[in-house]
C-alpha cells in the first residue's frame, strides 16, 4: 500500500488507504498497531500500524466499514522512548533505519554511510509524545472492546510473542446475552453500517441476506445453484430457497455461540412467521425510519467505485480519476427507488404489528448516535409482559 500510495501520489491518502483496506476487509485478520514514536510498532509485523492517530481517524474508518478486530497498543516510559529515538540512524542509500543499540548493521560499509535523521531532535520528539497523550485516550475509548496494552519496554520477541497470543484469541461477546438482532428498514436508512458496528463491537455475527444469496451463488453450493436463476434474471428468489439458505447459515456454530445480526430478510409478515416456524427468533428488532425525502437524497446520488466497490452518496470523490469512473446501480434509479420504498412501506405496518417488541430509530441523524441509541436498546432488558388473569 506505501509504495502505491508513493507512486500514485492521491490528493487524498486517508481515503485511498481507506479503499485499499476495504479490498481485502473479510475473514482475515484485521489488526491495528498503535503507540508512541519509538515505541517499535514496525518490529512486530502486521497491517495497519500508526493510524488512527485521533478519534476522528477512528470514526472515519468504522464508517467506512475498515473495524480491526484487534487493536495493540505498545506503551513504554516517555524517557525509554526518547532514548531510543536519539540511538536511530538512516541509511540514505536504502533509506533503512537502524538503531545503535537495537539493530546495528553489519556491514562495515553500511555503518560508516549511516547518519541522524534531521527530524529526531529530543525537541521534536518531546512535541510528538506531547500530541499522542492529548489523543490517544479518545483512541482508546473507540477501541476499548478489541484493545490490549503491551509494555514494548522488554525484548522485542517477547513483545511479538504477547502480541501474537492475542491476536490470535477470538474475543467473547460484551453482550449480557446472546444476540440475535433483526435489522429492518427502507433502502438507504443506513442497515448495513449499524450492523458492521454492532457486529465489531459485540463480536455477533453480521448477516446480509442479499449477500448471502450471492455467497451461495459464488461457491456453487446446491442451493447456490438453484437460486442463480434468478439472480441472473434479476427476479425475487423464493421465499422457500431463501429460508434454506438463510436458516443453515443463521443455526451454524458461530451463530449459536456468538450471536447475530441480520438485515434483508423478512420484508413482509409472511416471511417473518417462516422465521418463526423455523425457530429463528430475534431477541431485539429495530425498524429504521427515514423520510421519503432522505431516502431519494441518499440513494439517487450513491454511486458505485467499479475498482474498489466502495460506494460513495452524499460525500465526494477524493480524486477526479475516480469520479470519473463512478458508475449508478439501477436499483439506485429514480423510478426503482420508488417502487422498493413502496414495497417496504406497503408491507411494514404488519411487520411492526408482529414484533411489537421492537424498538423505533430515527435514522435520519448521524450514525454515531444512531449507533449509541442501538446499543442502549441492546443493554437493556426487555420489559416482562403482564400475564392475563384467568
């Protein structure tokens, strides 16, 4: 990604790192090195390391749906990390940096051309330490649920061997219970993100049922096989093919153990009683509202990057190679808009009236604080219903 972004040079380097990240965002690890300067972040490997360096980074990469798994952060005395970082020297032919202490070359040649880096006067240095203590408690709040803190003063194997034991562990839910949480709402109310940010902070499961349909398509399961015809043909897969589908993946072992959030499925009160009888029970559902008005601004100007699959509504392009480059889905259309919204609208009066438990959004405000309303509905517990004397 470094020598890309070198060699393209983008207006914007926070975005394109953004789109680079969203290219390889599905099972593998996704892990994110913060710390100090000096603190020896490269030493340990890995993939994002040093970003974000605020809680504004932070929240700009969990809307765009880039949310690490786990987050390390290497910490160590003020005075180490000086020390350190006056005992740094830069090769300026290969522009490698070594350390007189820790990695020193050893080569003859190589050490007699090494020199002090221009911008690592214990000046700089102190102004850098100063400005990562006035961020990073907000850094660590965003992360708290996936962070582990690692003293980086100690040989640099025994850091590698702290922080792989824990990227390798798998984090057990903060949820009181196990979730199975149901997502409904009109296109463009903003699903898809609350269900990544959910699913990031409560390790549940997140589960789109058009994506899911398109999963068993690619892998040509059975099933996948049988509903290819109609995604082909651009026509609604049966309700039969999809509770298959969608009852197989939601009773696997990781849905059972770790819970899930679903969105896509039911649209209509018919499907939600199949949900029933197959014993698929959500124990909290949200109905997203959101103006008419809202709806058309969101989804008529979302466009779709072909190259990265990123979509893009009411913020800009970062660079003018890429706008230009924007394609619309047709679903995205005017005239299509208005015959899903129909749809949606026509159906969820019963829907609301069969899980009439649910909790309502106002999705028509930021995502954060639509993210923080659904995550107090999810802490607190369901009121008990009053039995009917007899």
């Amino acid at each position: 990604m470094l020598e890309e972004l070198l060699i393209h040079k983008p207006d914007d380097p926070i975005q394109y790192m953004i789109n680079h990240l969203k290219q390889n965002n599905d099972d593998a690890p996704r892990i994110c090195v913060l710390g100090p300067p000096a603190s020896g972040k490269t030493t340990v490997g890995w993939i994002l390391e040093g970003f974000p360096e605020n809680q504004e980074q932070a929240w700009m990469l969990q809307s765009s749906g880039i949310i690490p798994r786990h987050v390390v952060v290497l910490y160590a005395p003020d005075t180490v990390l000086v020390e350190r970082n006056s005992g740094k020297r830069l090769d300026p032919f290969t522009e490698e940096v070594y350390h007189t202490t820790f990695d020193w070359p050893s080569d003859p040649l190589v050490q007699q051309r090494l020199v002090k880096p221009e911008d690592l006067s214990e000046q700089e240095m102190s102004k850098k330490l100063l400005e990562y203590h006035r961020n990073f408690p907000e850094v660590f709040q965003t992360y708290q649920k996936v962070l582990k803190s690692i003293n980086a003063d100690q040989p640099s194997m025994d850091v590698l061997s702290q922080v792989l034991t824990y990227v390798q562990t798998r984090h057990r839910s903060a949820a009181p219970f196990t979730p199975r949480i149901l997502f409904c709402g009109p296109p463009g109310s903003g699903k898809s993100l609350q269900a990544a940010l959910i699913a990031q902070k409560y390790g549940v499961v997140n589960i789109c049922c058009g994506q899911l349909l398109k999963e068993a398509v690619a892998e040509k399961t059975k099933l996948g096989e049988l509903v290819k015809p109609y995604i082909d043909n651009g026509y609604p897969v049966s309700d039969n093919l999809v509770m298959k589908i969608l009852a197989e993946r939601l009773n696997s072992l990781d849905c059972m153990t770790n819970g899930w959030v679903l969105y896509g499925f039911p649209r209509d009160i018919e499907q939600g009683e199949q949900l029933q009888k197959a014993h698929i029970i959500p124990n909290r559902v949200f109905f997203f509202n959101l103006p008419y008005e809202s709806i058309m601004e969101r989804l008529s100007q979302r466009r779709t990057d072909p190259v990265t699959g990123e979509r893009l509504a009411l913020k800009p392009a970062p660079t003018p190679e890429i706008q230009a480059r924007l394609r619309q889905n047709p679903r995205d259309k005017e005239e299509n808009i208005e015959k899903r919204v129909e749809t949606y609208y026509r159906n969820v009066k019963e829907l609301e009236k069969f899980y009439e438990d649910a909790f309502y959004v106002n999705a028509d405000q930021d995502p954060h604080v639509v993210f923080e309303f659904i995550e107090s509905c999810i802490i607190k517990p369901l009121p008990c219903k009053k039995l009917k004397s007899l």
